[in-house]
C-alpha cells in the first residue's frame, strides 16, 4: 500500500465515523439526495456567477469564491463534523467561481463552455 502524507487519505479518515446534522447513519438514499442538492446549488449559483461575470466586480468576486472556496474546503478537511453546515456553502462559493470562470472563457473562446 502507497503512503500518502494527505489526511484524507490516511487508513484513520476511512474508519472514522461520519457526523450528520441529525446524528443518524449514512445511507446511500441520504448520500444521493444531498449529492443532488449539493450540485443543484452549485448549477443555480453557477448561473449567478455567470450573469455577474462582467460586473465591474466581476474579478473580484472572482478571486474572493476561490480564496473562500480554499478555506472552507480546508476547515472541512480538517474539522470533519463542520461539513454538514459548511458543505451547502462550499457549494455556493465554488458554483459563483465556476460560473464565472466559464463565463470568461467563453467570452474568449466561443463555444468552449457548452
């Protein structure tokens, strides 16, 4: 087995417990639906950071959803039982930077998006 120095994927992190909101067990019906939630999230506000793109703050904007986007998947890295709250608004974050990122691309090369 390869040894690896990312705390994610140490043998520890696998056999841990993982925290719910309500306390429960995982389920793979659980899993899904939040999965789906997480991504409807991100693709509405993709089309946020879409449509703000070329505001005057558009690159701002840009460079705060990364930076915050760095720090929260670290806080969730490293405090896992934050991620139920912290993960809806990783979703948020990472949809506005995605949004706008193809945005500019597509602005510089048409078609590349879709």
């Amino acid at each position: 087995m390869n040894q690896t120095q990312n705390p994610v994927l140490t043998e520890k992190a696998f056999n841990q417990e993982v925290a719910t909101l309500a306390g429960e067990k995982m389920t793979l019906n659980g899993v899904i639906e939040k999965s789906v939630l997480l991504l409807a999230i991100v693709v509405f506000f993709g089309i946020f950071g879409w449509n703000f793109a070329h505001h005057p703050y558009g690159i701002i904007a840009l460079f705060a959803s990364i930076i915050t986007g760095l720090i929260l998947a670290l806080i969730i890295i490293w405090k896992k039982h934050t991620a139920p709250v912290l993960a809806p608004v990783y979703a948020v974050v990472e949809g506005c930077a995605l949004g706008i990122i193809s945005r500019i691309f597509e602005s510089q090369y048409e078609g590349i998006v879709v």
